[in-house]
C-alpha cells in the first residue's frame, strides 16, 4: 500500500521560534520561600515577566532537596504579563499520583496530563492555578512557555477545540483517510497515529480514528461533526466515544505537501474528555473504487471541487460490476428444501458454485440458500475479483445472517444484512460456517483490462489493530480483524 510519509520538522521549528520558554529550577530560582518544613509559607518567584506563586509551601536546602514544595490543598498560581501562558511543565520527585506526584493537581483552566514524574499543562491563559488537592507535590523545575509574537497557532488552526479538563492527546503525525459511500452517504473514515512498521502493522501509539460524514470527496477542509471516535493509548488501553457527546473536529490545510491541521474533542465512555491538536501527513483512498484520491490544496468546501481522482495511477483499469438476483438468476438450482443438490449460477464470465442448497420459489422466498458447512464459490474468467457484497435475509451473525461466512482470502466485514469482501482473486470461497446463509443478492466487482496496458488492480484490506483491535468502520458499525461486529 502506497503511502506517503513526510517529516515536519521545520513545521515544528516554526512553532517553535513564536514562543519563548521560562524555566524555573528549584537548585537556582529561590524567591522568598522557606528553608525548612517548621517555615511553611506563601512564597513568590518571578522571572522574564512569569511569577509562580505558592500558596504555601517550602523551598530551600531543607534536607538537602532542593524542589519546590506545595502542601496539600494549597495552591501553585503561574502568572504572565508578557504573554498568553501556553505550557506548563512540572518534573517531579515522584511518579504519577503517588504522594509528591504530578498526578496529585487539580487546575483551574486548560488541559493536563501526566506521565511518570511529568506533568504538562496545555492551553492559553494569562493565569493558571494548580492545587495539590489529593497530596503534596515535590517539583524540581517548572517550565513554563509563553507565546510571543506571531505565537498560536502556526498550523493553520485558528479555533483549536481544547475544553477545560479535557485529556490531551499529544503526538500525532500520519493519517490514513478512507472515502466509502453508505446508503447513500459519504463518509471519510480517518486513522491518525504517530507511527507503524508496515512489514507488521504494529503502531506506535497514540492512535486516534475518527468517522465523519464527508463535505467532498477530494477535499478535506472545515469543521466536521464526528459521529464515532476512539483513542488508543496502546494496543490494550483504549476508549470510545460516548455516542450522546459525539464530538467536533476541525481539519485544514497547511501546505501543497498533504499537511493538514486536526484538531478536535470528543467524550469516551468513561466520561471523560479527550481533545487533539497536531499537524499530520495524510493521504487519502477511495474504498468503494479501490484507488489512491489525490486531494486539493485549495481549501474550498464544494461538493464538485473538479476531477474526483486527477492522481489515479492505472487509467487502465476499469471495474465491472455484475449482479446475481436470485429472483431472476437461478442457474440450475433445486426449488425446494427436499431437494437439496449443488448448484451453479453464471453470468457474465463470473459463476457461483454452491456445494449443497437451494435457490428458487421454495415457500416464495427467492434467494441463494447455502447449507451450513457449505461452500460458495464465486470464480471470474474476465478479470480479477476485486469486491463482492451480499444482501441477506438476515442480520449479521444471526442464522441466515452474512457474519456467518468464513473466507478463503482477502478481507471481509458486515453491517447489518449486508456483508463485504475485498481483495484480489480470480476465485472465492465462502463457508457457511456457523449457520446457513441466505442472500437475496450477490454483487461481484471485477477489475478488467481496458487494453491500454497492463495494470495491477490497488486493494486495500480492512485495516486491524494487533490483537484484532478495529481499525475499519463501515456505516454505524465496527468490525474486528476477523469481520465480527464488535459496535
């Protein structure tokens, strides 16, 4: 699968030189604060126009350790005069919420997490009080930035979505945009993470996905309801959103170089709130046509922005769609439960091979009858198959259902009574595994040679996480690597 991975460092250098970073060390910047814990006391310390102000607390050689101390329930206030205070940066003389932790704050405003001994704040705002409400915390440097002039944000992103208590998610550089259509609807499903070895599909976290109801195929630009979101700290941490709050995302070109501002907030399941605000690579593909989408720079928000694939690379490929109706394609299928015999069906180069069922008016049900245990197989003599999809007459892993199919290769997923495979293959085969199926219809796509040249057909494969984690979404649903709906 074709990617394109491209670095931004000098992005983040140009954030970078908009901002100035003060850094308080607790070995050097004293202030007036206590030498000794019997000398408990307010105490103040101002530098390049930042003051951090203890509430009550100590400073000093007392012990030999030198930090600055915030008794529990007072508070640390980080004041500015010569800018918006954007960070705030604790390291700690213990690890996450223990006693002296960074994890043991509470904060009036912004956004704040914590990681061993650190502990960051993010947002903009003259003022911030912390309060050491569930213990005391023991901090050896306090690093705060301030934004200067021409400071914000540099990426495009003029109204980043940060809500007050919200978990920030901080590290996103690639995304992986798929374009699908559904009941005729437009989606763009996207996949943002920081890294992956393409050899293993192993990620390195953290990863957020996102589906959103899409404004233009070739275009990626403006503020998007998001209907379904999760957030994976690792391979095992992971939450989803919490369907009553669904959550905004706002995207915007950066660049002509496929950069794109994301920024975005949505509420898991566990109640709390997770945002994003990072500047990511993406790059785009049509899911239902199987090829790579190249996406406009301009930043318009049209629904017909010009030619829909201007980057495709096979003009010689097209795709035919052939559709069996067991209403009219019968083949040489019995018509009634008692007479239970194989049957074939073929149309158009493309034949369907069941071992054992029934197709016909049997009880007026017209519809292709495999037996549980049974194959379907589906062949091609003009070209290779590139996608089928079953209407059945039951829902997902129900009996009769399309979740009741196993598969010989390529990828398949389902929603509802429909079921989807893709891949790349002259021949199918589908086991009606755990129950009988029953499809109404079966639609075969074929990717056949316009005589142009040779040309490789582009799949791509329903996209898991290790451990069979979802990293595809059709419609309102969420599979798993082995197809299984999971949402």
């Amino acid at each position: 699968m074709k990617k394109f991975t491209l670095l931004l460092s000098a992005m983040l250098f140009s954030v970078m030189s908009f901002a100035t970073v003060i850094t308080f060390d607790a070995d050097v910047d004293k202030g007036n604060a206590g030498t000794d814990s019997n000398n408990a006391a307010a105490y103040t310390i101002t530098k390049d126009g930042v003051t951090v102000t203890v509430s009550s607390g100590i400073l000093g050689t007392y012990n030999n350790e030198m930090h600055y101390r915030i008794y529990k329930n007072q508070t640390l206030t980080v004041t500015s005069t010569v800018g918006n205070v954007t960070s705030v940066e604790f390291t700690c003389t213990a690890n996450d919420d223990t006693k002296y932790g960074p994890g043991c704050f509470t904060w009036s405003t912004g956004n704040y997490t914590y990681s061993g001994a650190k502990g960051t704040w993010s947002g903009s705002a003259s003022e911030i009080v912390f309060t050491a409400s569930s213990n005391q915390v023991r901090a050896t440097q306090v690093v705060v930035t301030i934004e200067g002039e021409g400071g914000g944000n540099q990426g495009g992103n003029d109204d980043p979505v940060t809500p007050e208590g919200a978990t920030e998610i901080k590290g996103l550089v690639y995304a992986d945009a798929y374009y699908y259509e559904y009941d005729g609807v437009a989606y763009y499903d996207i996949d943002m993470y920081k890294d992956i070895d393409m050899d293993t599909y192993e990620y390195t976290y953290p990863e957020v996905y996102v589906s959103l109801e899409a404004k233009s195929k070739t275009a990626l630009n403006g503020t998007y309801d998001v209907w379904y979101a999760g957030y994976w700290k690792s391979v095992n941490d992971s939450v989803e959103i919490n369907e009553t709050t669904p959550g905004t995302i706002t995207i915007k070109n950066t660049d002509n170089e496929g950069n794109y501002s994301v920024s975005g907030s949505f509420v898991g399941t566990d109640g709390k709130t997770y945002s994003f605000n990072d500047v990511v690579s993406v790059w785009a593909f049509d899911f239902d046509n199987y090829e790579e989408i190249t996406l406009s720079e301009g930043g318009n928000n049209t629904d017909n922005p010009g030619t829909d694939n201007p980057g495709n690379d096979n003009p010689g490929t097209s795709t035919g769609t052939i559709t069996f109706d067991a209403d009219v394609d019968k083949g040489n299928a019995s018509l009634d439960a008692s007479n239970q015999t194989p049957y074939s069906v073929s149309k158009e180069g493309v034949t369907l091979d069941v071992t054992k069922g029934i197709i016909g008016t049997y009880n007026n049900e017209n519809h292709y009858r495999i037996y549980k245990s049974e194959t379907l197989t589906i062949t091609s003599t003009v070209g290779n198959i590139v996608s089928v999809e079953f209407t059945c007459t039951a829902k997902n892993d129900e009996k009769y259902g399309p979740g009741c199919f196993t598969w010989s290769t390529g990828d398949y997923f389902y929603s509802g009574a429909v079921g989807t495979w893709t891949g790349n293959a002259t021949s199918v085969e589908f086991v009606a595994s755990t129950n009988q199926v029953r499809a109404s219809q079966i639609v075969v796509k074929v990717a056949t040679s316009t005589g142009v040249e040779d040309v490789t057909t582009v799949v791509v494969p329903v996209k898991v996480m290790q451990n069979g984690q979802v990293m595809i979404m059709r419609g309102e649903n969420v599979y798993n690597a082995a197809g299984v709906q999971v949402k």
